[in-house]
C-alpha cells in the first residue's frame, strides 16, 4: 500500500466550520422526505475504494514520466478502473436493488483489439486495489469488467432512481498532480438524492493556491491530505479525511458555507482550464460586485466541496455555447453545495435540471455555485453586463442536440 490507511482529523476543518455556524437559506428540495441512509453509505464506501485505487495510481505517475489521455495510459486505466471498483462496491453493498448507473465511460473500445491489453491493465489494476482493500472479494476477470464498466449506461431521466458517476472528474488535474475528485450522486425521479466527492489531493485545511498547483499538493503532509464529502437531501453535508482504514466509516464534521464575508474579503473559484471557463467573464462579474481577491484556480468539483466547508464562496464557470455540460459533473457536488447551505443555478439564476438525460440543458452562458449572498450579487451583475454588451456570452446553444 502507496499511502497510510488512516489520516488524523485534523482540526482546521472543524475551525473553518465552526466560524461559520450561520444559518443561511439552503435551496429547498422537493423530495428531503426521502431517506437513503443505507445508499449513501454505500456511495461513501465505493468512493473510498475508487478513490484508492486513483491515488495507486498516482503514485505510479509521480514516479514515471507524465502521461497524456490516451487509450491504454495509466489516466485511461484509471477511470475506467475507478467506475469498475464502484459499480462492483456498489452492486456488492446493496445487494436485491435495481442498479442503474449513468457513468461517464463505455465498454465500446475495450472490446475492441486493441483494446485487450488496456482491459488487462484495468483488470490487474482493479484486482490489485481489491487485495489491498476488500480481501474476501473474489478476483475479478476481463469479462467482470466490461460488465461493470456498463453498468454505467443508464440514460438517467425523470423517473426511478439513477446513480451519477464521473470516476474521475479532472482529468488535467490528475495528470498533473493537481485537484482531481470521484463523484459519485445519485437522482431520484430528476432530482439529486445524494452526493458523495472524493478528493484525495484536497488538503484537509484551508486551502490555496499552492495546494491548487502542478504538484503542489504533498501527500506527506501530517496535517492531512485528503478529503470526503458526503451529502443526504435535506440533511445536510458531512465532511471528513478520505483515507481511512475503515472503508464504512462516514465523514462526521457537518460543513456549512460561509456567507458572513465581505466582497473585499471574498474569494472566488474557477477552473484552471481557459477552455472549460471564460475567466475573461469572471474577472469583470467580480469586479462589479466589488471582489478584490484573485481567483483561486482548481480542477474539478472539489470546487464544491471547497465551498460547503466555506475556504470560498463562489464557483463561476462560463464554457463556451459550444459546450454541453454532463449531468456527471455536478450532480454530486451540487448535493453536496446545496446542503451545506450554498445555492447553484445557471447563469440566469434557474434551477439546474437533472432530468434531462445524460446532459444538462443549455445554461444560458454558465453555472453560479455560490453562498446565497454572493449568489444574488453575481446573478445580478451578470444581467447587468448582457445588458450593458460589455462582455457578449451565453448567445445561446452551438452544439448540436
Ligand atoms: P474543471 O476541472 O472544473 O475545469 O472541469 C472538468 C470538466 O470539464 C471535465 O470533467 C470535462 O467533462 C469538462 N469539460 C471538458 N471540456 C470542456 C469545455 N470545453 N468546456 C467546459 N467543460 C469542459
Ligand atoms: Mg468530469
């Protein structure tokens, strides 16, 4: 084993959570009569296990050469390898349950010649984080992970239940040591259930620039690195270290956003990817509502989970009309926003809509994640510079449906 199976609980989560103790009004949720105790243990077990197997292979990266995306990389086997381990902790935990899993990945190209020998790797790969991790399981063969790799392709939609699952979402920043999480939700007739994130480069304090950078995160570090968030409609977020040796324990430090901060003090997220963001649009939204800060750069919807626990307070993302988003990439972490007390909606202040299948409906040029205060004042800026043409955006869909 890469990593130690058990990190101290640090107590700068239990600080920046206890500053914060304000209630603030959270985004009232139609179903929060609904109790999915025993499948949110379940979400938190497979993504601990998933999350183990990223980090093994992490390690093999920090020791060899940088790879790029490719069929066959250790990125590739990864991803698919994570989906694997939570289909199978998934299917094992909940045994008698109807399982549908709309997942980011396919079986198509490992079926394929070439692709033999990357369902081998994903095959040692699983198999090797099972020994390491769950010693009663049986070992899995080639067959098994083409199974559970489809296992993932539910088409999500407004009726039944539907787990949501991005193996790892932040491929930029896995590859390059940055943020990079597991996230995993589940909807419930179109509306999010539950949300689980796995960071396991988030630092378990405060974080900044340094833990967002090429490298920059030290997994040595005593104060804990590696984090769980775990959210219950209607019953708030949880967070706690991601690496235990306890895969059933739950994270047990309730988490709540932010919102008594001024704009001067006010921090704000967006992705480090140009491309998946405008950060021309998001530089001219903070300075009309007054922020002076720089924006914290970070891959992924650790995002999120930075904000639940109240390090920032606003998420903006801005991808171009080009861009469809995925349902995967924030399911999990919109749950786990949302019950924390933070509010999302798209960049004309509507509710997101989950129901829609596998994407989410167009989002009028971007998506707010932000503490309620800073949440009004963005969505009003916002409708000031579409007013004013100072920055043109969200002129409407350009991909085709
Ligand atoms: P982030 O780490 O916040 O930049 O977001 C990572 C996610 O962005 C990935 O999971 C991709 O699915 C998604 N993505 C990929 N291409 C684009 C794009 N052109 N615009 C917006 N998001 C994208
Ligand atoms: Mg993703």
């Amino acid at each position: 084993m890469t990593r130690a199976s058990s990190k101290p609980t640090t107590t700068a989560i239990k600080t920046a959570v206890a500053n914060n103790e304000a209630e603030v009004g959270n985004q009232v949720s139609e179903s929060s009569s609904l109790d999915l105790t025993v499948e949110l243990a379940a979400a938190v077990k497979a993504v601990r296990l998933a999350s183990h197997l990223c980090d093994n292979v992490q390690w093999q990266l920090r020791n060899d050469e940088k790879v790029e995306k490719e069929d066959g990389s250790p990125v590739t086997v990864a991803d698919y390898g994570a989906q694997v381990l939570v289909s199978w902790s998934l299917q094992r935990s909940l045994p008698g349950q109807t399982f549908n899993m709309v997942g980011e990945e396919d079986s198509a190209d490992l079926r394929t010649e070439e692709g033999g020998p990357v369902l081998r790797r994903i095959t040692d790969l699983v198999n090797h984080t099972l020994s390491e991790c769950e010693k009663e399981a049986t070992l899995l063969t080639p067959e098994d992970v083409l199974e559970l790799v489809d296992a993932g392709r539910s088409d999500g939609g407004k009726t039944g239940r539907h787990w949501v699952l991005d193996p790892i979402d932040g491929t930029r920043g896995f590859i390059t040591m940055r943020q990079y999480a597991v996230c995993l939700g589940m909807l419930v007739d179109g509306e999010i259930g539950l949300g689980v994130l796995g960071c396991p480069n988030l630092p378990q304090w405060s974080v900044s620039d340094v833990d967002c950078n090429e490298g920059g995160c030290d997994p040595y570090d005593e104060r804990g690195i590696g984090c769980c968030f775990a959210a219950h409609v209607g019953r708030g977020t949880y967070a706690g270290p991601l690496f235990v040796a306890d895969k059933d324990e739950m994270p047990g430090i309730k988490v709540h956003v932010n919102d008594l901060l001024s704009p001067e003090e006010v921090r704000f997220m967006e992705s480090v990817e140009a491309k998946h963001s405008n950060h021309v649009l998001s530089a001219a939204v903070a300075m009309e509502i007054g922020l002076e800060l720089p924006s914290l750069r970070i891959d992924s919807q650790a995002k999120y989970g930075v904000l639940s626990r109240g390090d920032s307070s606003i998420f903006m993302r801005y991808p171009p009309d080009s861009y469809r988003e995925k349902i995967w990439d924030h399911v999990a972490g919109v749950m786990v926003l949302q019950e924390a007390g933070g509010v999302v909606s798209d960049a004309a202040g509507n509710k997101l809509d989950f129901s829609q299948g596998r994407h989410l409906p167009y989002l009028n040029g971007g998506l707010i994640a932000a503490t309620p205060s800073m949440h009004r004042l963005i969505i009003a800026a916002l409708a000031k510079i579409k007013e004013d043409k100072t920055i043109v955006y969200g002129e409407g869909p350009t991909y085709s449906t």
